[in-house]
C-alpha cells in the first residue's frame, strides 16, 4: 500500500513529517510522498524517517494555479533538486505574494479603524497556511459577521471592502518550475476543478502540450466511476496515474492514509512512473 498526497504540519496537516511518516508505516505503507501547500521544508525530515523505516520516500509539494471556475492544484513528485533550486524560487515567491495580500487586507481594516496584526493572524491560523479564512474567523469573533458565508458576503468576497485578489501562477510556470528540478506534474484531485467531462477531455489534451505528467485519477475525493474514467483520460493522452488519500489529519476522517476512492487502498503499481527505488 502507497499514499502519493499526504500534508504535515508544514502546511495545514495535523502531525510533523517525521509523525506523518511513522503512521505510515503503522498502517502498513510501503511508500509515501509528502506533498505540503507551497513549501518543502518538511521534506528532509520526513526523508529521514522514512530512511530509518526502511520506507521508499517520494518527495513532493502542492501547489495552485490560475484557472476558473474551480480550484486546480498541482502535484510535484519525484524532484531531485531540493530543497534548493528553481522549484524553490517559484514557490518562495507564492509565499512572498500571500503575505503582501495579508498586509494589503490588514491595511484596508485598519483604515476602516479594525486593528488586526499579521501576528495575531498566524496564531489564528495555528500552523496552518494564513488567509482569508482566519481574518473570517477574527471578523466573526468581534461579532462583524455571523459566520463564514456571511463574513465573506459582507467583508472578505469580491467587491467586499477588505477584499484583495489572490495572486495564482500560471500552469505553465508551475510545470516548468517542477521539471528544472527533474521532478514530474501531476494535476490533483481533478474532481474539484468542477468542469465537465467533456471540458476535462480538452482541456487535458492542451496541458499535456505544456507538459503535464499525470493524473491523480485514484484520489479519496473521487468515486471508483470517476477514477475509472479519470484512468481512461490519462491513457488517451498517454499520461500515468497517480494516487493519494490527501491526509490531513484526524480533522478529516473521510481522508485515510493509503486509502483512495471508496475506501480502496492503493496499490503499488501507481509508483510505476516513479522507477525504482
């Protein structure tokens, strides 16, 4: 049994990498990629572990990109060139771009006369990546709002008042970044970027011409119908697939380790594109 999309507490998962890796191994996983939002710096500690278990670590990070109407996240896997180097650059600078939109939201509600620090956000947030959801929570807390939709509706959505547009780079960029470090593209959860199937068909085509790996077909987001039909995707544009529960932590009990669609475990076979060890 293998798990491709796991998150520490690097990111917004609950256990620290060396944690992470030793539950693992508990559960009977022979082969796990850390792949926490926008950073790799849990990967040396869960490589490690990983060493000192005896398990096949596959390093790897989470990363959004520009598209609409849903989300489009993008695994990188298998980098050889970490934690330094040109994936570490373009995600340096998605870390930079998300702070300067928090102060550029603190700005506007301090001129409202709110008083909120990027501080007391980060403890807010308690490890987990700082956004909007946590100035949600502080807006809620001081009674301005009575729960997320409407503090989003009121404050934080577009055209609100304290609303700054989130900066998302580009696909094409992404992939490049993952390959100067000679690690493979992997579109994630494909399910959540809400389009149809017949849109996913094209838009497939075009991202493997600007040079998308793979698929995330068996993911604990998707049925076993849609894995299959994610599996006939990939093999139409000549794309291997991968797997993963995406654990985060006890918070999310739907998202167990080693475990894909409907509960299935998944298999060895998916580390195919991966070589070996």
């Amino acid at each position: 049994m293998i798990d491709l999309h796991t998150h520490s507490n690097a990111s917004d998962g609950e256990l620290s990498p060396s944690e992470l890796v030793k539950l693992a191994g508990e559960t009977g996983i022979t082969a796990l990629a850390l792949t926490d939002h926008d950073t790799m710096s849990g990967l040396s500690e869960a490589e490690k572990t990983a060493k000192n278990l005896g398990m096949r670590f596959i390093p790897g990070v989470e990363t959004e990109v520009d598209f609409e109407p849903g989300e489009f996240h993008i695994l990188g896997l298998n980098m050889k060139k970490y934690p330094d180097g040109p994936l570490e650059d373009f995600l340096e600078e998605i870390r930079r771009r998300r702070v300067s939109r928090n102060q550029e939201m603190i700005a506007l509600m301090k001129a409202e006369g709110l008083e909120i620090t990027l501080d007391k956000l980060d403890k807010i947030a308690g490890g987990e990546i700082t956004g909007r959801m946590h100035f949600a929570r502080w807006l809620i807390n001081r009674g301005d709002a009575k729960n997320v939709p409407d503090c989003f509706e009121k404050w934080l959505g577009p055209g609100c008042p304290f609303y700054v547009p989130k900066h998302r780079p580009m696909l094409e960029d992404a992939i490049r970044a993952i390959h100067a470090s000679e690690g493979k593209a992997v579109i994630a959860h494909p399910m959540s970027l809400w389009i149809s199937w017949g849109r996913l068909g094209t838009y497939m085509s075009v991202w493997k011409e600007q040079g998308l790996d793979g698929i995330e077909a068996r993911h604990s987001g998707a049925s076993r119908r849609e894995a299959v039909r994610l599996k006939e995707l990939a093999d139409k544009n000549d794309m291997f697939i991968t797997g993963g529960s995406d654990f985060h932590g006890s918070g999310r009990p739907d998202r167990r380790l080693g475990y894909g669609p409907s509960g299935i475990p998944l298999e060895d076979n998916l580390l195919s594109a991966f070589g070996d060890a």
